[in-house]
C-alpha cells in the first residue's frame, strides 16, 4: 500500500503542469497575437500541444535532430528565424540542440513541471513554447544547450549561390 501511494505521489509530481507558460503567453506583448482558436485553426493538433501547451515530443522522433545542411530554423508557429545549422551540435538527447540563437529571437519563463524550476524558451515573436536552456552544452562555445522540440521547428536550407 506505502509504494502504492508513493508512485501516485510521484506520478502526481511528473503529469502536473505548470501555468508559467501560458502566463508568460498572455502577459508578455508579443507581436504576433492571436487566439487559441486561431492557433488551433493553423497549427497541427501536435504543434498546438507543444507550441501552445508546452508539450514534449518523443525524444529521437524529429527529422530536425540530424539536419547537418546549412540553413535558418524557423518558428513553426509564426516563422520567426531562431537557429542556424552552424549553432547546431549533437548532444544525444534525442532532441535539436544549439548553444545559441539569433540575438533577441527568443524570450525566456521558468515552468516547474518536473517539480524543479527549468528555464524555458519561447519565441520572442508569438510565445510559443520551444524548449529547455540547460548549461551543459559545449564548453568551448556558450555552455549552453537549447533543447529544442523538432515539431516546434521548421527548416529552411541555405540558397546555394
């Protein structure tokens, strides 16, 4: 009955969401706005749930994680350019990581979904949730690790000249 209870309590701890999201969505002002029926209308239902609702895809399940060709990753919610290829790396968590963005692209909030404080990034145009910033990215560059969802991503390769 005691490991009964203790699972609950720890499933109760991982499921529970935190409101930090959506608050910083509606405080911020951003310049892309619209509705959640708007949003809706135009995101994939798996998109909404992660751009809006600061959802996670499956980790090793983006097509985004290899991508080694040069381009710009995008906002897919409103296009916003935040990543390029070469910020890119390898980090083995089965998510797109960079250890930096374009300067002003992204804004930042904090969720407490796992039952710890995260610091969480958003695009800087619409708010719509991207990811993690961890600080166990490459030493030699920022340190930084922007654990981004694929699905909250799109890819636009470099022109070739």
């Amino acid at each position: 009955m005691k490991n009964l209870w203790i699972i609950a309590v720890l499933f109760g701890l991982i499921s529970c969401k935190s409101e930090a999201q959506q608050e910083e969505q509606k405080t911020r002002d951003y310049k892309v706005k619209k509705t959640e029926n708007e949003w809706k209308a135009e995101l994939t239902q798996e998109e909404f749930n992660i751009l809006r609702k600061a959802g996670t895809e499956r980790p090793f399940s983006s097509p985004l994680d290899d991508v080694k060709e040069s381009g710009t990753f995008v906002c897919a919610a409103c296009g916003n350019e935040l990543y390029e290829t070469k910020h890119k790396f390898d980090s083995g968590t089965g998510w797109p990581s960079f250890d930096r963005a374009f300067d002003g692209s992204l804004a930042m909030s904090s969720d407490r979904n796992l039952g710890y404080e995260r610091s969480e990034l958003l695009c800087g145009d619409c708010g719509g949730h991207l990811g993690h910033l961890f600080d166990d990215g490459p030493r030699e560059t920022t340190g930084k690790r922007h654990c981004i969802n694929g699905v909250a991503l799109k890819f636009i390769p470099k022109q070739k000249k």
